[in-house]
C-alpha cells in the first residue's frame, strides 16, 4: 500500500496571508520590512487577541519552519516569555499546509496567553530562574561556574578571562579545571561570594543597581549581608557575586553578577578615597559601600551541566569512581574516551607504545598526536575534553613492568580493563590480581576483521587465564575467517575500521560502567557478534563450538551473554 504524501505549496506566504484575512478585524496587516521582529527574508502578521496583540513571524525556510509569535508592546515580566516579546511555545512546523502551522501558533499563542492571565504559570520564573536571568543579563560577558556545594553563603574562588568569568568552589578547584582545560596554570585567583536566597525573586525583582543587591540578599538570605560586608571590606575593584537558590520543584539554579567600581571619565575605576567619600577610611559601612558600585548581570553557564544529559542518576558514585585501563591502543582509547564521558572521575591509563600514523584511522587520537605516547596524549585529550574529572594519570610503561616495579600502582582502583589483546599483559595482570585479590578486572578484545568483540569481567576468586591454554590459545572462539590478515613484524594486525570498532567499545563500557553502578557482580562474558553481510564480505563463519554453546548469531548482529571458564 503506498502512502498518500501531500504536495508542498508553491507559494506559503499567499497561503498564510489568505489565511490571516478569514480572522477579520482581529488582523492588523502585516509588519514592514525593516521592524527589529522582521528579519531579513521573513514574514510577519499583527493580530489583536485577548486584548493585546501578538505577532506571528515566519523566517525564510517557511513553511519547513515552525512560526515564531511575539508578544508585542508588552514590557512588564511575563511567564514563558522570552526576549523581545517572543512566546515559549511547542507548535509544529507543517510543510505541507502553512495555513495550518500559523492557525497552530495563534492557537497555541492564545492558550499560553489565557493561563498568564489565570496566574497558574506565575512559579514557572522560579523554576526556570536561570533562563529568565538569561533575558535580563547585560552584554555578552559570561559567568562560568562550577558549584557543588551550593547549600550555604561562603566565599568562593573566580577568575577573569576575556569573556567570561570563572567561579569554583575552592581556588583549588579552579586551578585543576584549569590546568585541566587550557594545560596552564591560573595563578591569579580572587574571592567571590555564594549567596544562597530563600526564595528566587521575580524578574521584576533581579538586581540592576547596587542598592537592589543589597536590599535583595539583605531580605531573602540568612548570612549573605555578612559575607558581603566581609568581601566589601576589603575594597576589591571586582567582585563576582552568584546568587543561588532552589525552585519549588527542588531544581536548583545558580547566576552570577559582577560587582565593580563605578568608572572615572577615563573609564578607570575609582580610587578607594573617592568611593569612601564622607567616611573615615575603613569605616564607611559596606551597605553603603556596594550602593557606589556597578551591577553587571552575566549571563550564566553551569560548567557541569553535561551530567544532566547522563541516562542514570549515579552521578557521585561515578565521579568517584577509579578505573584503569590498560593499553590504550584503538580500542582502549575508545573505551577510557566513553567511560570520561559517561562521568567517570578517576582514570589511570597505563600503555608504553607511541601513536603512529598506522593508528588514526581507528584511533581515538588523530596525527597531531603521532610520535606522542598514547598514555599521555590521550590523559591530556580526556581531561582537555571532560576538565571536570576529578583526575587523569598517564603512565608511559608496560603493565607488566609497571607491576614489578611498583605493586602499589593499581591501589584504590575499582575497575581495571585490560584492552591490550595481549596474552603475557594480560597474564601479568591476572596472575598480580589473582595473588593481590580485590581488584575486579575486564578483559576486552575483538576477533579477526573485528568479527566479534568480546569483554569478561573477572570477579575475584576467578581467573582470566582458565579460558586459555599455557600458550593463549583460547578454549573458544566466535568466527574463522579463510581471509588472511597481514603480517608485520612476527604479530599480525587485523583490518579493520572505527565503524567496526565502535561496537566493541560499546560493548566494554556498557559492562564497565554497568559494574560500576553495582548492576553486574558476578564474572561474566558478554560478545558481539557481526552481521551476516560483514560476516560474508571477511569470509568468515561461525565456528561449531561457538554455534553449540551459544547458538547462531542472528543475521542482523547480535550481543549473547554466557559464563566464563572456572577456575
């Protein structure tokens, strides 16, 4: 049965002007070219509704475009609008009727403007405080911050950049995402203040001038006139002020303004004599004190947003979490990469081999690192990448010598993964854990042309080498392929690319971090087979053993789980 799809219409703007004259004297015409709410290439209609009258606006891709509706001549706050009046709504774009995409905006406009006026959006500027913050902030300069404590006033450390400031915790803190993100060092660390309020204020309410600062924490903080008037003691020239606060959903949010001495003709900021005028020195009372200074509002980013977009609510218990992971060739680089970003805040990499050209194509490194080692190129790419992990430590040896020379080094350390595909690696490893305990491992490797990717977890009691024989043969394997692989220097490498890869990486850190999160305790194999096509085109099969333990592997690919060999 083949589906009925709709021409598109030839021209969307006839169609939407005919449609807007149905609504009689509620049209006003449309707005001229050059209007701040007509854009280059776009469209606009006036229409008087509910007593205002509200703006629908299309821009050049119209009708593959959903139209846009502003609210027009209103100044006051008003919840679920945005800058310039525009309406927060959901409508669809609809390409194939543009007279149905403008009567879904109107309509939409309308409800939202009918629960405003009802009142019952009123606590959406509480809950969505920082967005609101956001259309009041003065220029382009920024706030970055990254608070994890945010449950009393305190000071806090910031520093300045060209477009933004910079606020943490601790200076400590600051200085590791620092290092962590630009690879320098921020010597230059100044103390701000965290002022936590009882209620978040209304956007008619935010803080333009000194004196509404102070006369907002003075009345909606406990505390935060304290911590004020210590920091304004000290007649700093710039303060960053964050004011924090908890939204009845118990969402919390956090903005950031800047305190500065107001400008001379020159531009410079006032001297300490000129700012005390009327008071002995060191006596004029810091109320009076933050009156006489300018109120920039930044606009504000959370520095630790990412973990929002995160699939599970472990965040601190991944963050704490420490994992080693050996060898970090193609497809240990991939696995540490996904485990850094999955929130993982410990990560020791350990591999003595150097990046080479023969490596970017399935590398989670490119050329400009060649000639670099792995270990270390990829710890400065993880924190760079991710500058709120808690630590990364590369270490440029072999695991095996690593072990001999220091049996402390895998200390503390809840998961290691061993990605080297390594047979005396891999048995160093276990026999070091076997006669260490406690150290859960995971071995990952892939098959030839990347057939079948496999990662075991190895509780202790268990051991990695009962599936081998003295030699490394395995007991098992998935595939055979009658397609030789090329030889390079007595090993032998295995062709193939990132696509392939990704699967195993996939499947490595899906059981790392399902271990992490206390979801798989017990030793276990888990394997990704290939699909029937790639499985054809590498000249490969499924071997018999494989196929009377676990089945045939679906022709599409297919994950299995099965035990691993006792010990």
């Amino acid at each position: 049965m083949t589906a009925h799809v709709r021409p598109l219409p030839v021209d969307a703007l006839a169609l939407a002007d005919t449609w807007f004259t149905t609504l009689g004297t509620s049209f006003r015409g449309r707005l001229l070219p050059g209007d701040p709410l007509v854009p280059e290439g776009a469209a606009a209609w006036v229409v008087s509704t509910l007593g205002r009258e509200l703006v629908v606006v299309v821009d050049a891709a119209f009708p593959y475009s959903a139209p846009k509706v502003h609210l027009r001549g209103e100044r006051r706050a008003m919840p679920h609008v945005e800058g310039r009046g525009r309406l927060c709504l959901r409508n669809p774009a609809v390409p194939s009727d543009p007279q149905a995409a403008v009567a879904a905006a109107l309509r939409e406009a309308r409800s939202l403007l009918r629960a405003i006026t009802a009142g019952s959006e009123d606590r959406d500027f509480e809950e969505d405080f920082s967005l609101y913050w956001e259309y009041a902030a003065d220029g382009g300069y920024r706030a970055s911050l990254l608070l994890r404590d945010v449950d009393a006033s305190r000071p806090i450390a910031w520093t300045a950049a060209d477009s933004a400031v910079y606020g943490f915790d601790t200076p400590g803190a600051l200085r590791k995402w620092w290092s962590h993100r630009f690879g320098t060092d921020k010597t230059k660390v100044r103390q701000g203040a965290l002022v936590i309020l009882d209620e978040l204020p209304h956007p008619d309410g935010y803080p333009f001038t000194g004196s509404d600062l102070w006369e907002l924490v003075a009345s909606r903080s406990m505390g935060g006139t304290k911590l004020l008037e210590d920091l304004l003691g000290q007649m700093p020239k710039w303060l960053l002020v964050v004011l924090a606060g908890t939204a009845p959903s118990g969402r919390r949010h956090a903005v950031g303004l800047m305190l500065a001495r107001l400008p001379e003709a020159g531009g410079r900021p006032v001297n300490r004599r000129l700012i005390e005028r009327g008071y002995a020195r060191c006596s004029m009372p810091a109320e009076v004190h933050c009156t006489r200074m300018r109120v920039t509002r930044l606009a504000t980013d959370a520095l630790d947003a990412s973990k929002t977009r995160l699939p599970y609510d472990e965040h601190d218990r991944l963050a704490a979490a420490r994992v080693a992971v050996v060898g970090c060739g193609a497809l240990g680089s991939g696995v540490a990469r996904l485990l850094a970003k999955s929130g993982i805040g410990h990560i020791v990499l350990v591999d003595p081999e150097t990046l080479g050209w023969e490596n970017i194509r399935r590398h989670r490194l490119g050329a400009e690192y060649v000639g670099m080692p792995k270990a270390t190129a990829l710890g400065r790419t993880l924190a760079r990448e991710n500058p709120d992990i808690g630590s990364v430590r590369a270490l440029d040896v072999a695991i095996e010598g690593l072990l001999a020379r220091d049996p402390g080094a895998l200390a503390g350390v809840d998961l290691a993964l061993a990605c080297t595909a390594d047979w005396s690696a891999n048995c160093a490893l276990d026999q070091f854990v076997t006669q260490a305990g406690g150290i859960p491992v995971l071995y990952a490797w892939m098959e030839a042309h990347a057939l079948a990717a496999h990662a075991v977890l190895i509780m202790p009691g268990h051991s990695y080498r009962a599936g081998y024989d003295e030699a490394g043969n395995p007991g098992i394997t998935a595939s055979i392929s009658d397609k030789p692989i090329s030889a390079e220097c007595g090993a032998s490498a295995s062709p193939f690319g990132a696509v392939e890869l990704a699967q195993a990486e996939m499947l490595s850190a899906r059981l790392a971090i399902d271990f992490l999160r206390g979801r798989s305790a017990e030793t276990t194999w888990w394997s990704w087979l290939t699909d029937a096509a790639a499985l054809a085109d590498a000249g490969g099969r499924w071997t018999d053993d494989w196929v009377a333990a676990r089945g045939i592997p679906g022709p599409f690919g297919q994950m299995q789980v099965g035990p691993w060999a006792e010990p």
